[in-house]
C-alpha cells in the first residue's frame, strides 16, 4: 500500500513553496497527514479517522526567539485581597523578568472598573513597570469582561504577524459587571481570535466560573490553568510564558479536502468549518518541539467499487515566526485501499492515531457527565465517567497506549468526587483537563 505522508517529501515540498530561507527554515513545522485505519473493510461503512499532526521544530532553528506582544490582565477586586494579590503581582513580575527589549508589555487591572496601568510598552522600562505591579491593591467587584477587551485592546497597538500576541488573564470570581455569561465571553474570544489574538485565562481558588473562563480559552486557541491557592500562580505563570515564548507558527489554518469517495463526518476535539466535502480548521499557534492534531471523522460514500482511493488531500497555511512570512503547503495527500479480510484491517490499524480518537471519544463523555452532575444527576453522571474509565482502560491495553491508562485513572477518580463538599473543586478540575486535552494544550 502506498500512503503519501513522508516527512522527506514533505520538507521538499516546503522547499518547493517557499520563497526564503534554506532548509533549515523549511522545517519549522513538521506535517504529518494519517489515516487511523490506511486499510478499510470493504464490507462496511466503517468511520475512518484522518489525523493531521503539527510538530514545531526546535528553537535552536530558529535566527532569534520571536518577540512577544503580551498584556497582563489582573483582577483585583475584593475577593483578591490578602495573599491573593500578593501572589499574582510577584508571579506577574517572575514573568516579566523573562522578557527582554524586544518583548511589549502591558497591564490591565480591573474590579468593578477598568484601568491600563500600564499602556503597550517596550521591555525597556522593566524597572517602572514592576513598580506599578507591586502597587496594585485590591477592592471592588468584577468587570472581567472590560478587562479583557482594554487588555486586548493593548495587544493590537503593536499588533504584528512576526510577534506572539496574546492575552493572559488572571481572575478568581465570576464576571458581575457587563457581559457576564461564559456565551458572550465565548464569543469575545473568537472574535479575538479572528483577529489574531489568543487569550489565556488563569482561575485563581474555587469562586470563579469555570465555564467562562474555559470557553474564553476554548474558542481563542488559548490556554486554561485552575490554581487552587495563591502559590501555585508562579508556576503557572511560568508554565503559560514557557509557551509563549517557544512559539514556531501561528495562525494556523488548515484545509481538508475529502476524496470522492469519501464524505466528512465531525471534527474531534475542535472547532471549524464543513462545507460539503471541504473542511476548515484554525488551530492558532504551534510551540517548539510540541505537536498539535486535528482529528477529523470521514465516511466512505462506497463500497466494493474501488481498491484504492484517495482519502483527503491537505492544505495548510501558516505565519512562520522565523521568516515572518506566511508559508503555503498543498497537494498533502493520504491514500487508503480496502480489504475483504477483516484480519488485514486490523493489522494496519496505526494505534497512535486510534488511542487519539479513543481519548477525544473519552472527553466528550466526561463532558457529559459534568452536565449530568451539574443537572443534579449525581448517580448517572458517576456511572458515565465510571464506563468511560473501562472504556479508556480496554482499550489502552488494547493499543498499548499509557496516557489512556492515565486518563482512565482520573476518570474514575472523578467518579469519586462528585459528593457536595468536593463537587466545586472537581469540576474546575475537570474543565481545566477538557480544555488541555482536546487542543493539546
């Protein structure tokens, strides 16, 4: 069988549409395009799942570490009194001390108004901008989503391709001024998406919405951390610049185009678009020496009437943060043939890609059982994650996959913490485990 994905070619191929650099350039994503199952059973309609893997190369690759365009936006209403507030100004300033003159920065506060402490700025002024942190106090409500908007708002002065632009926002309470559900907070973050921004939200203790802070994350290709106490800021914040300081790619966006004999189905895990048998897929930033997948379900429309057949055909476009241009990639093709023998569909079965969509499978049921608990479904919500668990552990000893023995021990853990007393805790855990799972995050 002949399955057109081979990182060889595939560098050619980059070296073929790029119109920079040398080789070393051409690399700055690894592609892989691969059918879960490259052999299909010719006596059924079975779903065949085709994975598309991004993998950053590493930063050594790279002529310098890409600037970052970043805005804190720190709540500091009532409710951060205390320890709250101390932690988060000095894992803020922890951070800061990682960037240098080439990085901008900005800090919005905010409670029950908004205020830009500090305005868009070059790193040059690092020892006034962590003056300004360690005088920011705590009192007033919550007006989360102005805060988001002023932050973003900031990013855009020096909004350009060659930088990270990005959001972090950092809360503990519910959003009680302006736009207030995790719907329009939602819908802010894909518009600010849209516009090239990303925006990582950080939950501080067990008072904050989950479902808002998640979902702003969610739908801006951003990063979601829950803290229970005030300690642990330091080494999410370090954990957060990490990522923002080994992006490789950014404004990812890829088209699949199914073969003709081959109809799409969903996508797992992610958010885009079908249209007819044209898929879109936006997956935002790609990091050094970290791979991102999207999982797509397709159908074949026939059976018995073709050996073998085309299953999709990938485009994929993308900022290269080495070049500071944008870099195109076409005619990525994965083939598939079909078999009588139910014995041959097995044997080709690639495990890796299958233990994926097992997991994506998995999330969906857990987010399941999270609207089961939160519908007062105590039982039922505890029996979902409890099937979830053997469905998880079956079939990690089946693909020999470890991270689905994992994840199948923190499903059925989760089954045991579903009580009152620790429901307000698990749940913040669970939404921060969706979030990372389903964008490799």
């Amino acid at each position: 069988m002949k399955t057109r994905i081979h990182t060889l070619w595939l560098t050619t191929m980059c070296l073929a549409v790029m119109a920079f650099g040398d080789a070393a350039e051409a690399q700055t994503i690894t592609l892989s395009v691969e059918p879960d199952k490259p052999v299909l059973s010719a006596e059924s309609s079975q779903p065949v799942y085709l994975r598309i893997g991004l993998t950053g190369c590493p930063l050594e690759k790279l002529r310098e570490r890409p600037p970052v365009n970043v805005a804190l936006v720190i709540d500091k209403s009532g409710s951060m009194s205390g320890q709250r507030i101390h932690h988060a100004r000095e894992a803020a300033i922890l951070a800061l001390r990682r960037l240098n003159e080439k990085d901008i920065v900005s800090v919005v506060v905010f409670d029950s108004g908004v205020r830009t402490l500090v305005p868009a700025t070059k790193m040059t002024r690092r020892d006034e901008i962590i003056r300004l942190i360690r005088q920011i106090e705590a009192g007033g409500t919550t007006a989360l989503y102005a805060g988001v908007q002023a932050g973003a708002h900031e990013v855009e002065k020096f909004q350009s391709p060659g930088r990270v632009n990005r959001v972090v926002l950092l809360s503990d309470g519910h959003a009680n001024v302006g736009p207030q559900s995790p719907t329009a907070l939602g819908q802010l973050g894909a518009q600010l998406a849209a516009k090239g921004l990303s925006i990582t939200t950080i939950g501080l203790g067990l008072g904050y919405n989950e479902d808002l802070m998640s979902l702003l994350a969610f739908k801006s290709d951003g990063g979601h951390y829950f803290a229970e106490s005030p300690n642990e800021l330091a080494s999410v914040f370090e954990r957060e610049f990490d990522r923002a300081l080994s992006v490789v790619a950014q404004d990812v966006r890829i088209e699949i185009i199914c073969g003709e004999n081959f109809r799409p189905v969903r996508i797992l895990g992610r958010e885009g678009e079908i249209q007819g048998r044209t898929i879109l897929v936006d997956v935002g930033s790609v990091y050094s020496e970290h791979e991102k997948y999207v999982l797509v379900e397709m159908k074949p429309t026939v059976k018995n009437a073709i050996e073998r057949g085309e299953l999709a055909n990938v485009r994929l476009r993308y900022q290269d943060m080495n070049s500071k241009k944008t870099v195109s990639l076409e005619g990525i093709a994965a083939d598939v043939r079909f078999s009588a023998s139910p014995a041959e569909v097995e044997k080709h079965l690639n495990k890796r890609i299958a233990a994926d969509v097992v997991e994506q499978i998995a999330i969906e049921q857990n987010e399941r059982a999270t609207a089961l608990r939160d519908q007062g479904h105590v039982e039922q919500a505890r029996q979902v994650l409890l099937e979830n668990s053997v469905f998880l552990r079956s079939n990690a000893a089946r693909l020999n996959s470890k991270p689905l023995e994992q994840y199948s021990e923190e499903n059925a853990q989760a089954a045991d913490q579903l009580n009152e007393a620790d429901w307000t805790r698990q749940r913040k855990v669970m939404r921060e485990s969706q979030n990372a799972r389903r964008t490799q995050q």
